[in-house]
C-alpha cells in the first residue's frame, strides 16, 4: 500500500468549499470556527452553492471568502446586489474551474453532491490541493483515474465519510499487508423494520426520515435505498485499496460504531461516536492530529443496545445491485450512479414509486456494454448517455 493519502498532515489552512450551504458545508464551517478558537488559523478563501443565498449571505458575512460561486446565474446577479465588501461573486461552469484551480489556497472541501463534483475534484489535484472528500461519487464512477492523478501529483486525500474516517482511524498505526477485512456499517434508514411489501408505496417524506442522521435529501433517499452503503463500499475500495470480496456491509441502527477493520490476527479494531459530522470533518481537516471540541460526546451510561443485523438483500434491492455492479466492475459503476442520480431524483419528484429507483438502475445496467479501460471522456460519456437514455423515456 503506497497511497499517499497516509502521508501527513496538512501544513496550510486557506480552506475551499464546494457545497457550502448543504449540510456538509455548514458542519465544515462549525469546525473551522472550532478550529480557530483552538489555535489553529484557518482562511475560508472561496464558497459555492447551487441557490440557497440567504445561508450563503451569512456564511460571506461571517467568513469574508475572497470569491463565492453560485451554479444559479439569476441568483448570483441577485446576491451581487446584495453582497457588499469585498467578496468578488462568480458564476457559470468556467468561473468553477477557475476557482478550484485558483493558487491561493490549499485545501478542497468537496461536499457537492453526486456526479458534478467530479470534474472540480481532478482540476484541483491537478493543481496541487489537497482533498477532503465527501463527494462519495468521484470514486465511485473515477477511483483508478483520481488515484492515479494522486500518486502522480503527490497529493492526500482525505475522506469526511464517517464509516470511510474510521476506517482510516482504526488504519492508523497498522500495516496494510495485516487487513484481512473491513466492516461498513449502516443504519439500515428509515425502512429496516418494514416489510418489502410496506416500502413499495413508501411516500417521499417518510423515506427522507432518517432515523439519525440529518443530511441532504439525495443521500438520504440513498440510504432509504440502501445505495449509500453500495456506494460506499466502492468508495473503500479505491480509497483503501481492498478487494471488494474483503469488504463486507452490516447493518448496527444505532450508528454509534462507524466502521470496523479486522486484521489477520483475528483482532478488530471499531471506532464510535456520536452520529455528528462535524468528527469525521474535523479529523479530515486536522488529520492525523486531533484538536480539542465542545461535539457532542458519547456517554455509555445512556447507551442501551449496540446491535447488528445482515441487511435483506430482497428488500434493499439497491444494495444488491450495487454488490452485482462491483464486482463486474469497468463502467458500470459510473452507469449506476448516473441512472441511481436520476431515479433518486424522479422519486423526489414523485415521477416513480421507491421500487421504481432499482427498476430503473437494473434496466440501465443491462443495456451498457462494459468496458473495462476508460479515460475521464468515456466517464462523461456514459453519465450522460444513461441520464439521457433514462429521461428520455418519461
Ligand atoms: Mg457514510
């Protein structure tokens, strides 16, 4: 194992966050603010959001970045008018890729969600930052690629993910050659007591109720799913370079034990805490030291149960299909995320029923012929051919 992701700490704090209004960016910004009232000195140089302006107003009047990107024009040319100071305003998808190449800073925080964040997420390591991940999806359609650019530009990247920090956390101090399994946790959402037969109607509000996180709404449905855990386990693989038949998915309700590794000696490491991002932020920002907070902390004489169940592979199809995609590998990841991003979407719209997210996804793997070289073009490709393929036919 030589992934470069181990290597160090990062030495500069001038700080870039793509997401900032989303539930990530705004964790991100409660740590930073930790961050500086314990000795550290960290910049926020630059803030994206897609439209949400009246938190992104409050984040500028609080941080003074030097640039804020807004994806939606009309909102943009609406915060301009509003914004004064120095906080220069930017839109349009040149304007993203000049920001993430911009020299001034050193960290990425990539808290996009889906697919769109991975062309930022190469310029940037291209340009020689260092990256702090929750943007499961760059690796999911792009592990090999973005690994072989990090090798190549000596750059770390971190991940947020929770159960993907305590992997690294129980990693710390190990050698790779001792792995012989890693153990994801899930929750198991909102639906791990029903029934198959009680889900298939399930409504939008209450797949978007998860019982212990609060996170944005793409990932939450995800979880409803059960395809946040396949696309995590993708994301392992490439971040910690393990065999998927070595990655196994449990499912602990109470997510107090983010993840486990176990090593050939049989012994197993776990680390716990509260179901609260800002820990795994902070550790990706900080890593590998640790910097004193007011987070909440685990108190074991409140805790009652930690169990652990199998996940139903007939109930969660998403799960299944994801294990299916994984192991056939090439492109296919890249076409379920793409069609999992569009029926995901549909769902919330109320186009199609929950069901109706595997239906679509299965339907779109058996069309693709898989390939199993691909460059970054082919990636762009297939994401929008499975998009366009799948809207087409509603
Ligand atoms: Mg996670």
């Amino acid at each position: 194992m030589t992934r470069s992701i181990f290597k160090c700490a990062f030495v500069n704090k001038r700080i870039g966050i793509l997401g900032s209004t989303g539930s990530i960016g705004c964790n991100t910004l409660e740590v930073i603010t930790n961050l500086n009232n314990n000795g550290y000195n960290c910049e926020v140089v630059f803030l994206s959001a897609n439209n949400r302006i009246e938190i992104l107003r409050k984040q500028v009047d609080k941080f003074h970045p030097a640039f804020v990107y807004i994806r939606n024009k009309k909102k943009a040319q609406e915060f301009k008018s509003i914004i004064g100071g120095k906080t220069k305003v930017i839109s349009g998808e040149e304007d993203l890729s000049g920001l993430v190449k911009f020299e001034h800073y050193d960290v990425l925080v990539n808290a996009l969600v889906g697919f769109a964040g991975l062309k930022p997420t190469i310029e940037a390591i291209k340009s020689g930052k260092y990256i702090a991940l929750a943007n499961k999806e760059v690796l999911v359609v792009a592990g090999a690629l973005v690994n072989k650019l990090l090798d190549h530009h000596n750059i770390q990247l971190i991940p947020i993910d929770s159960e993907h920090s305590a992997i690294l956390q129980c990693l710390l101090g190990e050698q790779y050659k001792s792995i012989s399994k890693i153990i994801l946790t899930a929750s198991g959402g909102p639906f791990r007591t029903k029934t198959r037969d009680q889900i298939k109607d399930a409504t939008v509000v209450e797949a978007l109720n998860h019982p212990n996180w609060n996170m944005g709404d793409k990932i939450t449905i995800d979880s409803a799913t059960m395809m946040n855990k396949g696309l995590e386990v993708i994301e392992a693989k490439w971040l910690f370079n393990i065999d998927v038949n070595n990655i196994e998915v449990i499912i602990h309700p109470q997510s107090i034990i983010h993840s486990f590794v176990e090593f050939s000696d049989s012994s197993i490491k776990a680390q716990l805490g509260v179901p609260d991002m800002k820990i795994p932020i902070q550790f990706a920002l900080t890593y590998p030291e640790r910097v004193q907070s007011d987070f909440p902390k685990l108190n074991f004489n409140e805790l009652k149960d930690l169990t652990f169940e199998k996940p139903d592979l007939d109930k969660f199809e998403c799960l299944k299909i994801a294990f299916e995609t994984i192991k056939a590998g090439g492109t296919y990841p890249i076409v379920m995320n793409a069609a999992n991003e569009v029926a995901v979407d549909l769902f919330l719209k109320n186009k199609i029923g929950f069901y109706g997210i595997s239906d679509i996804i299965r339907k779109s793997l058996e069309k693709h012929n898989n390939k199993n070289d691909f460059s970054l073009e082919d990636i762009l490709e297939i994401d929008n051919q499975t998009r366009t393929e799948i809207l087409n036919s509603f």
